[in-house]
C-alpha cells in the first residue's frame, strides 16, 4: 500500500514524503512540476535513502491519474498540488480556480474509481476571513476570503463536505496551515521560488544572499507592539509531522478540520531581528505603506490538533531563521 502524495516535489510536499519515508511509508508523487523540479527527487532520497516514485502528470490529466492508480496500490492521498500565489490569483483567478478546484475534482474522481477514500487536503488559514479575533480557533466557520486563492481553499473544504454527506465512507482531514517557514536541517530541500517573492521569508532570504537590495516591510503603524503585522509562523518540518499524524488518525470516516500552528504570533520585525541574530547577517530594509489585504495580526489556536492528533509544533522561530538561511546558503544559484 502506497500513500500518493499531490505536489509531493513542492515545498510542503517535499517535506512531508522525507517524514512519510522515514517512517517506513510507501510514497508515490504526482506532480507536474510548474512550481518545482525533479532535483528535488533526488535530495529527498539522499536524506531518506530511500526510494520513492514519481509521475510528472497534472492532476487535471484523468487518464494520467488512472494510470497511477492502475499502477499502485494507494490507500490515502495527501493532497498539496495547487497554485499558492495571492497576488497572482487576483489578476488571474480562473487559472486558480481550473487548477485548484477542478484539478481536485478530477482527482477526487479518480479515487473515487479506484474506491480510494481517504484524503489529507491542504487548506489555509485564509479561509478564517477577517473573523474579527485574531486567534483562530476551527469552529469559528469560514469567512469571506481576501482572495480569489482563499476562495479556491474555501471551495474546496465545502466540496470536501458535501462529498462526505453524500458518501460517509470518506475519511477527509482538512489542514489549516498558517505560516510555514524553514526548511530541511540538510538544507537539500527548502523554498527557493522563482522571480520576485511575495513571502516574507522568501524575500529576507534573497536580500540576505545580496540578490535583491532590500525589504519593504508593509506598514509599520498597526495596532501591534512595534507596528508590524503578527503572523504564526511554523516551521515546515513541524507541518509534515502534522500531516504525518493526521494521516495516522484517518481510521474513521469523516471530516476533520484542524488548525496547524504554533499559537504564538510573531512581527514581521522580530522575524528580520531573529534572522539576523542567528545568521550572524544583515538584512537591509525600509518601511513601506501596508499591503492591500492584510490583516495585522492572526495566529493558530493549536489546541484541537494537540489533543485530536497528539501533535505539537516543537522549533521555534530561531531554528526557522537558521534553517532558511542554511537553504538558501547552500542552493543560491539554482
Ligand atoms: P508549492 O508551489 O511549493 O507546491 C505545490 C506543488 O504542486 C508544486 O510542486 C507544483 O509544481 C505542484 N502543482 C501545482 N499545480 C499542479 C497540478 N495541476 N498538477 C500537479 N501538480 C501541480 O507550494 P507549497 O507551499 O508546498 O504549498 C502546498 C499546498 O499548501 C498548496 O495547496 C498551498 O495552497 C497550500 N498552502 C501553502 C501555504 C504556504 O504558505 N506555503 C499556506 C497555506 C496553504
Ligand atoms: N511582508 C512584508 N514584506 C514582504 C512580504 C511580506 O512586510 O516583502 C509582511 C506581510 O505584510 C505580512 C507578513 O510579512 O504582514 C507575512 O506575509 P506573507 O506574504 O509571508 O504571508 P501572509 O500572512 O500574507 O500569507 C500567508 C500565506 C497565504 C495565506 C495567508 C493566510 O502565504 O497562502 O497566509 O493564511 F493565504
């Protein structure tokens, strides 16, 4: 039996099939590669030293989805294919919504097929809204989104719902993640994208390598200690342990909705004094006016996923700084 991991070359998914292989886990990934590369393959496998398998297919590709579950005996799959851009969505929300909604309608088609209901979706903690407490907490509902990506999310969890009240043999695990930073201790796998960034880790570490000049900071007068949006930033290492025990508690048919954060906010300053403290290294920047869309302050209440899945963030802002940096470090000119 094989776990199918969507978007497994991803920066979530990459992550989570190192957890789901050393665990001793049969992994198969599926993605067609327009945000990563096959490289990646080959470091989870030198951190593993183990093997997993791969299809470049786009899981709007049915025929391609079939051939995969024609080929293996998969008993759940942990679903991260999707565009993640906010911005991006805004000006171009119906690839957004063909890739991220109908690509999960087809997938889900296909498992259904193959009689295989068992499913661990990544949401997003967008899909809270502005719910007007900043400490999310899973039984506030869905809000309206900000974005044409949140609404995809939101979109998704709904269809994921209603699928359940049509055929309760389903097993579906919603994760609501929040902010994920760092990357593998290895430093082989990590977040690198293309162009521009629009995360905040990202962009530190670009100027931290001397790629671009410096940070804007968006907004330095919000009703925060020091004036910058709070954010719960998790450690990405931490996020695919909790897929990892969400995939261990899908025994009983379902929808299970869980928040994945650490519970505590963090500034967008202390974030850049952090990373320069641990790295030893100077990250120019400058305030600017705020972003459109953000609100200033949210963070997990983690307590549902401690006491449903037994899991708990354990590293800590410092370990997210160094291991961002360590990445980057080590993989600036790819
Ligand atoms: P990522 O872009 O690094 O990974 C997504 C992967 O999916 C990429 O490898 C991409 O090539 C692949 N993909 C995209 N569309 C595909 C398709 N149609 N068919 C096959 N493969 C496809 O993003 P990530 O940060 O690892 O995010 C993973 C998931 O988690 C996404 O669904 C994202 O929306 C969600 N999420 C991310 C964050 C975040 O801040 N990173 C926060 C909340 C939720
Ligand atoms: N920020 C800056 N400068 C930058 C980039 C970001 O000051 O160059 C600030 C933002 O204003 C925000 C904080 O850093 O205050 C974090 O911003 P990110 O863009 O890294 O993350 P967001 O909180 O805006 O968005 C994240 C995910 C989305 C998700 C959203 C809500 O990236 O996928 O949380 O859960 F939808």
């Amino acid at each position: 039996m094989q776990i199918l991991v969507t978007g497994g070359t991803g920066y979530i998914g990459s992550h989570t099939v190192v957890e789901l292989l050393k665990s001793g886990k049969e992994v198969v990934i599926v993605d067609n590669l327009s945000n990563s590369s096959k490289n990646v393959i080959d470091n989870i496998e030198k951190i593993t030293n183990k093997k997993c398998k791969f299809y470049e297919i786009d899981i709007r590709d049915e025929k391609g989805l079939e051939k995969v579950f024609e080929e293996n005996d998969i008993e759940a799959v942990i679903h991260f294919a999707g565009l993640k851009a906010v911005g991006e969505s805004v000006v171009k929300p119906l690839e957004y919504y063909d890739n991220n909604v109908i690509g999960t309608i087809k997938l889900l088609e296909v498992m259904k097929k193959f009689v295989c209901k068992k499913m661990v979706f990544s949401s997003s903690a967008t899909v809270y809204g502005d719910p007007g407490n900043p400490k999310y907490v899973e039984d506030m509902g869905r809000g309206k989104a900000s974005s044409p990506y949140g609404a995809t999310k939101a979109v998704i969890e709904e269809m994921l719902e209603s699928l359940y009240i049509a055929d309760n043999e389903w097993t579906i695990s919603l994760l609501r993640y929040f902010n994920p930073i760092g990357a593998h201790e290895s430093g082989l796998i990590g977040e690198n994208p293309n162009g521009i960034p629009n995360n905040l880790m990202p962009y530190i570490q670009k100027v931290a390598i001397g790629e671009l000049k410096e940070l804007s900071i968006f907004g330095d007068n919000y009703n925060t200690k020091d004036g910058t949006c709070i954010r719960d930033y998790i450690h990405v290492v931490d996020l695919a342990v909790g897929h990892m025990k969400a995939l261990q508690k899908l025994n009983k048919p379902g929808v299970y909705i869980h928040n994945l954060g650490t519970g505590a906010g963090t500034s967008v300053l202390d974030i850049v004094k952090t990373f320069e403290k641990v790295n030893n290294i100077k990250v120019n920047y400058k305030f600017a006016p705020r972003r459109a869309g953000d609100l200033p302050e949210f963070f997990a209440d983690p307590s549902k996923a401690k006491s449903e899945l037994d899991w708990e963030a354990k590293r800590g802002i410092e370990e997210m700084c160094r291991d961002s940096w360590n990445f980057i470090s080590k993989n600036r000119n790819s």
